[in-house]
C-alpha cells in the first residue's frame, strides 16, 4: 500500500477546502487539478469545469422546476441562465473564497479568459465535489452553500439585462 506524506500546503489546501464544502475532500488531488487554470500547467481542470457546468445545470434547473411549479420552461430557462452565467459564478467564486485558491500565469492570460477564469474554476470546482462526494452531496453544496446563502431568486426574476430580447419585445 502506497502511502502519500501530504505537505503543509496540502493540509492548508484541505482545510481551505473543508471551509468551502462543508466536509473534508476524500480525493485532495480531484480538487488540485479542479484549481489548476489551463495558463498554469499541461494538465488544467477544463474537463472538470465541462463536468461541473452540466451537473450545475441540471441541479439548478431541478431547484426551479420544484419551486415554480406553474411557470413555463421559457421562464424556467430564462432564470436558470441568469443564475449560471459566468459573471454570476465569478462573483460566486470570488465570496466563497475559491478565487484565492485558482492556479494561473497571468502572463499567459488574455484579458478576455481572465474575467472568466473564477466561474470556470467554479464549475470544475463542482465537477471534482461532484466526482468526489457524489450526486447527493453535491446538491446540498450548491443549494445550501452557493445558491440559498448568496443568490437571490427574487432579485434574480426582476433583474432582466438581456437588452436585446427587451427590444424584440418592445
């Protein structure tokens, strides 16, 4: 049996992490690699965020169909895309303090991907929870400590900057 001797940043790393989750990672290198930008090294979480972004999508969307149970999939749609699009997840990020842990070169950044760099992080981040915890676990962190604690629904359905679909419409 081969046995890891985990460094100090590792166990920062952990603790940091167990902050975040609620629970302690099983599998510390799954989170590693959901950290790790693409600019960083060869190996980047870009499959995690893929992972994370559906498994966000879909626990999102099952959260609005059980609480709007009389609005339109147009509705439901419309919401769900607010509260999952990459300024929404950046700032998300950025509060729970997953931002602090992002690895990335800012040398080989373009000012484009660095504005997304923490929502992309978010989701690989959900994607490794997701992998390491399972379905389950990985609904409870993101109702009870991404949606609920720091998004507003209500805000949410009154806030409309699709400009464009408002000019169709007018």
């Amino acid at each position: 049996m081969l046995i890891h001797k985990r460094t100090q940043e590792d166990k920062i790393l952990k603790s940091t992490i167990r902050g975040i989750l609620g629970r302690s990672p099983s599998n510390l290198e799954l989170f590693k690699l959901s950290l790790k930008h693409s600019s960083s090294s060869s190996e980047s979480n870009e499959r995690l965020e893929y992972l994370g972004d559906a498994i966000l999508g879909a626990i999102v969307a099952e959260y609005l169909f059980k609480k709007f149970p009389r609005r339109d999939e147009g509705f439901l749609t419309e919401i769900r895309s607010r509260i999952v699009k990459r300024e929404s997840l950046n700032s998300l990020a950025i509060r729970i303090g997953l931002s602090k842990l992002v690895l990335f070169s800012n040398s080989n950044l373009n000012n484009n991907k660095s504005k997304s760099i923490y929502g992309n992080a978010l989701e690989a981040f959900i994607g490794a929870v997701y992998l390491d915890k399972g379905y389950d676990f990985c609904t409870k962190f993101i109702l009870d400590r991404l949606i609920n604690p720091h998004i507003s629904i209500e805000d949410t359905i009154k806030s409309d900057t699709n400009f464009k679909s408002k000019l169709i419409e007018w």
